[in-house]
C-alpha cells in the first residue's frame, strides 16, 4: 500500500509543485490549502506524514499541528517563511519533527520525507521491547510511557529522542549525536532543545539533565 502524505500549503504552486514531486515517487498525496482543512483531511485520511506551511489562513501551522498531533501522532515536516528560530522552536515543541524555511529544494523536501518515514518505521530491538530507568517506563512495541503512575502524550519524535536517551542512562549524547541518531540527519543541533523541554514538561524537569556546552543524560535513579 502505497504511503500517504498530506500537504497543508495556502500557495497553490508550492503546493502543487511538491505533491508532483511525491506522486513521482510513488506516495499518496492529499492537499489542504488552509488551516480547518488540513486538520478535517488529517482526521479522514489518516496521512503517514504531513508537510504543514506555518503562515495558513484560518488556523495558522501551530495550531493545525497542536490538533493533528492530539488526536493521531503523525511525522510533520513544517515549511517556514520565517527563519526566526523562536519560531521554529514553537513548532517543534507543538509537535512538528523537522522544518524547512523557504525557498528550499523540492528534492531535499523529499529526501526528508523519506527520512522521517523511515524513522517512524524503525521496529524496537526484539531482545528490548521495555525498557526500565528508574520509574521510567517505556514500552518500545505499543510506544508508551509511564512514569510514577502518569502516562503522558507524546509526539513521535519526543517518544524516539526519550528512548535514545533511556537505552544509555546518565550518559551524556551530544545535540549532535540525537540528530544524527533520532533524526537520520544532519541538522541544526539546537532542534533537539525544544524536544527536551516538552520531554521535561510531560514527565519531570529531574528526569533529563543538561551539561552544558555537550548535549543531555537521561538521569538514573
């Protein structure tokens, strides 16, 4: 069966320009062109992915991103105009994966289509299907977690970078290594911030701990 992917892009030549670019290489796609579509196409089509423009009539990204995300966990790639990175660190912490601030390449659009649909296919390790830190759990097959009798929400991306973290307890992963290894990319390392504050938020500001200048350490207590 073929993967689908919804784009949710107010510019119809970007729109259409992209979703050319994926029916080529073999995806489904669905367009939105503002924000209360987009959220109404992710509800009936089920999207294995969604490519969301921040700047939409209507509901603006964040908020058709904080809506999908809530209701179906879903890879979201954001497309930006503004290179601010206050900006960009909002929309990863509602929930988005990864963003491209335009103009950009249709063909590296691409690549991190591909990239992030690989990510979220990875299977959990056949020998470590649960993994226990503490009163930290994470269960890798049904991609839930508790901690001290809560079972927090999370994104896919949090669930990925949580788990990276939880299978090297107090070691410390640099930003660099968490895009590399969560990601599947190259990329800005300050990405993995916004993440981290969301993880903390979810499950307790004791739980992740900071050494500056490096990366993070998942604490083991």
């Amino acid at each position: 069966m073929r993967r689908r992917v919804l784009i949710v892009e107010d510019e119809r030549t970007i729109a259409e320009s992209v979703a050319a670019r994926l029916r080529a290489e073999g995806f489904a796609v669905d367009l939105a062109h503002d924000g209360p579509a987009g959220v109404a196409a992710a509800e009936a089509g089920a999207p294995d992915l969604v490519v969301l423009d921040i700047m939409l009539p209507g509901y603006d990204g964040l908020e058709v991103c904080r809506r999908i995300q809530a209701r179906r966990p879903v890879p979201v790639l954001m497309l930006t105009a503004r290179a601010d990175e206050n900006d960009l660190l909002v929309g990863l912490a509602v929930g988005a994966d990864d963003y491209l601030t335009k103009p950009f390449s249709i063909r590296e659009l691409a690549a991190r289509v591909h990239a992030l649909l690989r990510r979220a296919d990875r299977a959990a390790p056949a020998n470590q299907d649960r993994i226990v830190v503490g009163d930290l759990e994470i269960d890798q097959v049904r991609r839930r977690v508790r901690r001290a009798g809560s079972e927090p929400h999370l994104t896919p991306i949090e669930f990925d970078l949580l788990t990276n973290l939880a299978r090297r307890p107090d070691a410390v992963v640099s930003r660099e290594e968490l895009v590399a290894q969560v990601w599947g990319w190259e990329g800005p390392p300050r990405t993995v911030d916004s993440h981290v504050k969301a993880l903390r938020r979810k499950l307790g500001a004791d739980l992740i701990r900071t050494v500056h200048g490096v990366g993070y350490a998942l604490e083991a207590r």
